[in-house]
C-alpha cells in the first residue's frame, strides 16, 4: 500500500465495495459557494460524506483527545497526525477543482475581462506545508465561540470543517479607529451579522479580507440558533480547523 493510500485509509478507514463506489462516483466533485458580501469566504458543503465524517470522527477519537470530560480543545504545531495530512491534501484537490477563469462584469472587476475564480489563492494553495497548525474542538449544546479575528501569528488561509450538530457562523465587520468599518468598499448594510449555516461534512475556506476584516462567532445559546425560521436541535459539535505559522525571521 502507498503512502497515499495509507493516508486516505487512516482518514477515511476502510470501505466496504459499495461505499468505494459511491465515493469513487462522487470524486471530485466539490459544489462552492462564495458570498459577495465577504471577499474571501467560500464554503462546500458537500466536501465530506456521512462515511468520510464517521471515518474522521473515529480518527478523532482514536487520538484519545476528548477521553476526560474537562478536555474539548485539542493544538497539534508542526507535522500533524497523518490523517489531517490527507484532510489537509484533500482540501487542496476541492480547491483544485474550482479554480477556474469566468466572465466578469467590466465595472466590478475594474477593467479586467475575467477573473481567477478561487476558494484560495495560488500562493496560499501551494505553499508547502498547506497548513502545519491543527485545532480540534468538541462543543456541548449551548457552547460556541465569541466573535473574533484568528491571531496574526497565523498566516492568511484558514479551513474549517465541521461535524456532528449543524450550526450558525454570524460574520460580522472588524471596526476601525474611528468607528468605521476597515474595509473601505463596505456599506452600512455589510456592517450587519451575516448568518452562514453549517451543515454537518462542510468545509469553510476565509483568506483575504474574510480572515483579517471579519469577526466570525459561534452563539448557540437557547433560542439564537435559528435558520430558515427554525431553531435548530442542538447536539455535540466538533470542528477541525487548519492554518498556517507565520515563519518569524
């Protein structure tokens, strides 16, 4: 077996023939969303099967990280366990599959006939390593994560995947001095929480002006999780985020 398939083996385990299958029809094939409010943010929400999610969870658990019940965070710094290299290298291949050149209206794209349609930008995509900072979390009902910006000892290009419960990422602008938003293209209505659900198996992608001009938070406190005019059930959470160090010279 080679280092590739040892990889994607310890990711997603073993499948029986149907499961290889559906998985094999299904390559590939990663549906992105980008959201014109938020330069930046991309979200694919079909990026992990119920199989692949089942599989990733139990590498999560075989890690032993959430054994007690005080421990729900978990940092990996430098190599990370093999199967979030393949996650990792998996990320990269979604990517790869959109990155396309589409027609652009002249006015918005100030003058250039067509644009690099991508969740992540060319020196971000092939930077080696991709990502070499890993956080697991494990949320309870009722827990979330206040608004913030991800610490700047972090590169740009930030991945999220998330698992179990489905939930609600409010964005909302950073402030300036002054009062006004940081970004000078915004307008009052941007200035507004824009809600992004997320569904079970999605991948979440913020570089550029989503990972350095946006608040991103999780509130999922009685009665504020709400979608589509419902509120959603809540169970357990887990996340698995990936960034980058920034090299200190």
């Amino acid at each position: 077996m080679n280092t590739d398939k040892q990889l994607l083996v310890q990711l997603f385990g073993e499948s029986s023939e149907e499961e290889e299958a559906e998985d094999q029809s299904e390559s590939n094939i990663c549906f992105w969303e980008r959201f014109e409010e938020i330069r930046g943010l991309w979200i694919c929400r079909d990026f992990l099967s119920p199989h692949h999610q089942s599989s990733l969870l139990s590498a999560l658990q075989n890690e032993g990280w959430f054994s007690e019940a005080s421990h729900n965070q978990a940092m990996r710094f430098g190599e990370l366990p093999s199967w979030a290299m393949a996650l990792s290298d998996s990320i990269h291949d979604a990517v790869l599959s959109c990155s396309i050149h589409v027609p652009t209206d002249l006015e918005s794209c100030n003058g250039r006939r067509n644009e690099l349609v991508s969740p992540f930008p060319s020196d971000l995509l092939w930077r080696q390593p991709l990502f070499d900072q890993l956080i697991a979390n494990l949320y309870h009902p009722g827990e979330g994560i206040c608004a913030h910006v991800d610490l700047m000892r972090f590169e740009d290009g930030i991945a999220i995947v998330s698992l179990e419960s489905p939930c609600v990422m409010h964005f909302s602008q950073v402030e300036a001095e002054g009062g006004e938003s940081s970004s000078s293209s915004s307008s009052s209505a941007n200035r507004k929480k824009i809600p992004v659900y997320l569904n079970p198996g999605s991948l979440i992608l913020m570089s550029g002006e989503a990972r350095y001009e946006w608040k991103h938070e999780i509130n999922r406190n009685p009665g504020v999780q709400m979608w589509e005019g419902h509120e959603l059930q809540q169970a357990t959470r887990t996340s698995i985020t990936l960034r980058k160090l920034r090299c200190v010279e």
